[in-house]
C-alpha cells in the first residue's frame, strides 16, 4: 500500500469542488498558518464549484472515501442551529485553538457553523471516531451527520 507522505507541518487534502474525488496534498508550515488561510471571504451563490478541503490524508492514487484515509490532521465539526456565542463559549472554556466559520448555507434564521480545531497531533481514522464522539459529546451540540 503506497501513502502520500506528508511533508513536514500541517498538511490537508483539497479538492477542486464538492463533486471531485481526487486529493491533492497542500502543505503549511503550521495549523495558524492553515487557519490564516482560510480567512480569506469567500461569497459565492454556487457552493458545489468552488475548492474544498478535507483535513485527513488518503492514500495515494485514491478517493475521497473514508476507507482511504490514512490520518486526520484537525478536527472539523459541522454544527447546525447554533448561535456563535454559545460555540465560542464552550471552545474558550475547553482551552481549545481552533478557528468558527459560517458555512455556505448560513442564514440568521438558520445559522450552521464550521468548527475547525487544532490537535496535538494527527489521528488515525479509527482513532478519529472515538475522537470525534468525544469533541460533539463535551460541546454539546448536534451536528451535521454527513460530516465525519
């Protein structure tokens, strides 16, 4: 089994939309210098064409399939109906580093977030599912299923 060897820093896989499969690798010196990254605004009608990011690695010449994955950089939790004081409150008294984004479908009726959290380290994708039940179970909220 061949992997994608990650250079050294932090390092996520993107996609060129929400439809394409295919990783390709993008190395930062650090999680602050991704996090920087990713507050650069965005606005588009069209959430389906843009380049997306996954935090875990694949294995090489693969998929976007959770059977790929060879680890997990950050966790990334998808919240829905969850005013942002109320996640930023429970992020400041975990003494959690991370970054809350709104997501593409946003509204002040409906407000879905995007919590990105730095790790100590990466995580294997078994190890990602207890983690994972772990991180929604302190926050307390519920969370999009589709995204693990």
């Amino acid at each position: 089994m061949e992997v994608i060897v990650a250079a050294p820093g932090f390092c996520i896989s993107t996609f060129k939309s929400y439809q394409d499969t295919a990783p390709h690798l993008k190395s930062f010196a650090d999680f602050n210098s991704f996090v920087t990254s990713l507050k650069k605004i965005m606005v588009t009608k069209d959430k389906f064409n843009v380049t997306c990011f996954s935090p875990a690695l694949f294995k090489s010449g693969t998929t976007r399939k959770n059977a790929n994955v060879v680890e997990i950089g950050c966790a990334v939790l998808d919240f829905d109906d969850v005013q942002l004081e109320e996640i930023e409150k429970k992020i400041t008294e975990e003494n959690w580093s991370g970054l809350v984004v709104s997501t593409h479908s946003y509204s002040d009726l409906h407000p879905y977030f995007r919590v990105i959290l730095e790790c100590s380290r990466p995580f294997t994708a078994e190890e990602w599912k207890g983690l994972h039940a772990v991180l929604h179970a302190q926050l307390g909220f519920k969370s999009d299923k589709r995204c693990k």
